[in-house]
C-alpha cells in the first residue's frame, strides 16, 4: 500500500496540485513546472483519443465517408484540446504546449486505430 501511494505521489502533475488563481487577481502566480510525463499527460492522452473515437464514430454513423470523418474527428479533437488549455489560460494563466503534444499523440493513435479497424 505504501508503494501505491508513493506512485501515486510521483506520477501527480505539479500543475494539477497548483493553487487557482483567482480571476480579479492583477498579478499571476509563476507557472507549475510542466513535466513531459505524469498522470495529467496520459489523461490528456486517453480523453484525445477519446474524442477522436467517439466524433469519428458520430460521423460515420452520420453517413459521412471514413476519409470525411477521421478529419472531421481530427478538427474536433483539435477543437477541444486548444479550448480546454484556453481554458486554462484564463482560469490558472498556464497555456501548455506539452499537454497539446500528448493531446495530438492521443489522437494520433487512435485515429490510426480506427482507420486501421475501417479496411
């Protein structure tokens, strides 16, 4: 038990333990550090795909093409992943380009899975 909780602590993202800062606030709190890897990558990982599969699967089930839909999929994906870090901006003042690689490596993948199924 011990274990897990010391991996738990380790994997914890610094920025999802940073304090918000509040909205009338004239001065912005110094950003987290943003690690490469850590619970907040791979969550940002699994929901792109997440996305990605699940605007894919509406579209095709919409009657659009497979080409049609995994770049319909794609925008949408890439939709929500530059406003959840907007989103982030604004609420905390950190904008994440690292959270976008995981986002666009989750997509990735499971765009390719679910062309790959299509054939």
């Amino acid at each position: 038990m011990r274990s897990l909780l010391l991996a738990a602590a380790l994997l914890q993202s610094p920025a999802d333990s940073a304090p918000a800062v509040p909205a009338d606030s004239t001065r912005r709190a110094a950003p987290a550090a943003d690690p490469w890897f850590g619970e907040d990558k791979l969550r940002h990982f699994v929901l792109a795909g997440l996305v990605q599969g699940s605007a894919y699967g509406a579209a095709t089930a919409a009657g659009v093409d497979r080409r049609a839909a995994l770049v319909t999929a794609s925008g949408i994906t890439a939709l929500v992943s530059l406003g959840k870090e907007w989103h982030d901006r604004r609420r905390r003042g950190v904008f994440s380009g690292r959270d976008l690689v995981w986002d666009a490596a989750g997509a990735l993948v499971w765009g390719a899975l679910v062309a790959r199924a299509g054939r």
